[in-house]
C-alpha cells in the first residue's frame, strides 16, 4: 500500500488560540490561530470501495469499507480518520476508495489540537481525490461533529474551524454562536508568540472537559429562568454582576464568571491588536490564565508552574494555559530577541520544580488548508 507515487499532499493545521477558554462551547467568540505544526496526508483514489490508512509513526494498517464507515468506533487510531469521512458522507459529499498516509507534526496531548488536524485533514484529502471544492466552513463542521460523536467530546467548533480555515499572519476572531469569522491581523511588533509544552499529557475525552460543559450548561439553565439568553456569552459582565451573581452559588458560579469575563478580554484582546497595543495584549493573557485556574480549574501545577517560569523572564510580558487545559500548552508574548534565552530560562526553571523538562516548540502562525497537486 502506497508503493509508488500520491497525486496530492494535503494538510491542515494544529491551532493555538491566543484567548478566549472554554466559553466556544458557550457561543462565545474566540482568538485561534493555526499552526506550522501540521497533519500530512498523502493520498491518491484507489478505484475500490475501501480506505487504506497508514502512518509514519505507527506500524499499524487499517482498511476502511467506505459503505460501513459508522463501524469504526472503537478502532484506535483509525476512528477520528472513520469518523470525519462517515460525517463527510452523511452530509451528501462523496467518499470513494483511496490510499493514505499519515504523518502528523502536531504533538499529541499537547493542547494543540492533533485531533483537529486529523479530521480536517481527512476530509480535506477526500476533497482532494473526488475533486470537490473546498467548503472549509463545512469541513470543520464535519469534523466536530465526528469528534463529539466518534471520540465523545463534546467539543465546540473552535479546534476544527482554526485547523480548517486559519489564515497566515492572523489570528481569527470566530463566532461559535453563529459560526462566522473575522480575520485579525497580528501585529505585536518587537515581540513573538512562543509556545511551550508542560509534557504532561492531556486526554479531553478522560479530563473533565465533559464536567466543566454540564457545569456552565447548569449556569446557563439557571439564568434563563430571569433573562432571556440563548448561551452565556450573551449575558454581559453588566448583566451578570446584577442578575447572574444572585441565581447561581458554588463552582456553577465560578465557571459562569469565567465564561463571562472570558468572552470581555477576548472583546480587549482584539481592540489592542487592532491598535497595536502589544502590552495590553499580555496583560490580558495574563489574566486569562489566573481565571482559568481560580475559576475554572483547568490548569493543574504542571501548566501554572510553567506559567509562572514565562513570567519569571524580564522579556515576557504575557503568558497563559492553551487549549483545554489539564495538561498541555502555555503560549507566551516575549521579545523576539531574546527567545532563545527565554527558552533557557523556562526550561531551567520548569525542570528544576517539576522534575522534567518542557518542549518549546520552533512554529508561527500559518495557513490551514493546503492541497498540494504532485
């Protein structure tokens, strides 16, 4: 299997999302960007009913019938791939026979959303062997879907719709509420993002992501009784300091506070990159970080320990837990002169309180989406 020549190479991107936590599942807008770290797929149709599916990492070999794609559940590694394909053919596309090879750079468990990158990236090559257009949008919506119903996390759109639609140079203010986009220019002058892997690994469909929904979903049931919302981010820090604070108590409170807030930094976030007010910006993410393990205890000492070793750098001026937390990634606003001693130091310190060094990883802001004609 895949001897010889593939007609396409396609890609999508891992993401990191610059702000805006846990509040995509409670239709909020928030500020992904993709990555350089990418899912490969080399594929060429095959002229069966079947996928043949390999890896560069893995010695496995999975062959998937293309009229049964639903049986696929519990196959590991193969599932995310059956299940993006299964949805893809639900929705009225094309799946055909094909041959593919996958070589994933996204790090598993990292927080960067390899998941994401698979799916679309599956799709993405289906596309590109039954020569159908790209409906980016339609892709990522796919690919959710088989995430929630094949891996069981009830994952908002945002992983799926960075991976799928990302845009060099921008981060993207994406509505979850209504699934729209606006493209954000990045511009943080004489600093750089710098991502930072705590290496201790993360599983949202074992964490207790599920937990943290059914917690805010709680809050949202409460609210509804007094004002008339669809989803939390409706609600407005105004609204919810006098209405919400007097309807909800305990965690369900605390997870309602950073969802509101959460979804006011990202609103912050994005008029100071549009006003070029880099400090600001790390000001925010630095906040956003202490709300997200206060309130919404996601972090764990692995990612605030990393946290606070960013911080402990003169050239940092901004630092926070990315993804869904539990493990994971820290992204980082730092001089872009001085990244290669922030890496010392945060590996210094991390290692020393830890036990065990972080990984810094060597990427930018790029496209999702590529299809490459070989």
């Amino acid at each position: 299997m895949l001897k010889g020549t593939c007609d396409f190479k396609v890609s999508a991107s891992g993401r990191v999302n610059l702000i805006g936590e846990h509040i995509d599942y409670c239709g909020g807008k928030v500020l992904p960007a993709a990555l350089s770290l990418k899912n490969y797929v080399h594929v060429r149709a095959n002229g069966t009913d079947r996928v043949n599916l390999r890896w560069t990492d893995l010695p496995d070999e999975v062959t998937l019938d293309v009229t049964r794609l639903d049986g696929y559940k519990n196959v590991k590694h193969a599932n995310y791939i059956a299940g993006s394909l299964y949805e893809w053919q639900k929705a009225g596309h094309p799946v055909v026979g094909a041959d593919m090879l996958f070589d994933c750079h996204v790090p598993f468990g990292s927080g960067l959303s390899s998941s994401a990158a698979i799916e679309v990236s599956a799709i993405a090559a289906m596309c590109a062997v039954t020569m159908e257009p790209l409906d980016k949008p339609q892709i990522a919506l796919a690919a959710q879907r088989a995430e929630i119903t094949y891996a069981g996390v009830n994952c908002g759109i945002m992983d799926q719709y960075a991976s799928a639609c990302g845009l060099a140079g921008h981060a993207m203010l994406l509505d979850c509420a209504t699934v729209t986009c606006r493209q954000i220019p990045l511009h943080f002058g004489d600093y750089s993002l710098v991502i930072a892997n705590c290496n201790k690994p993360h599983n949202l469909a074992e964490s207790k992501y599920n937990e943290r929904r059914a917690e805010t979903e709680a809050a949202l049931s409460a609210l509804q009784k007094a004002v008339d919302i669809k989803n939390l981010a409706e609600l407005g820090v105004e609204r919810f300091e006098s209405v919400g604070k007097k309807l909800l108590s305990g965690k369900v409170l605390d997870r309602a506070t950073h969802v509101v807030y959460e979804c006011d930094r990202v609103e912050k976030a994005v008029a100071a990159m549009e006003c070029g007010d880099v400090l600001l910006f790390g000001k925010l993410l630095n906040a956003s970080h202490e709300s997200l393990k206060n309130l919404y205890e996601v972090t764990g000492k692995e990612l605030d320990t990393l946290q606070e070793a960013a911080l402990s750098s003169p050239d940092c001026i901004g630092s926070r837990m990315t993804g869904g937390g539990f493990g994971g990634c820290v992204v980082s606003l730092v001089k872009t002169e001085s990244k290669e001693e922030f890496a010392s130091l945060l590996t210094e310190e991390y290692t020393k309180k830890i036990g065990y060094a972080p990984t810094v990883y060597d990427t930018e802001v790029s496209d999702g989406i590529t299809v490459t004609k070989l």
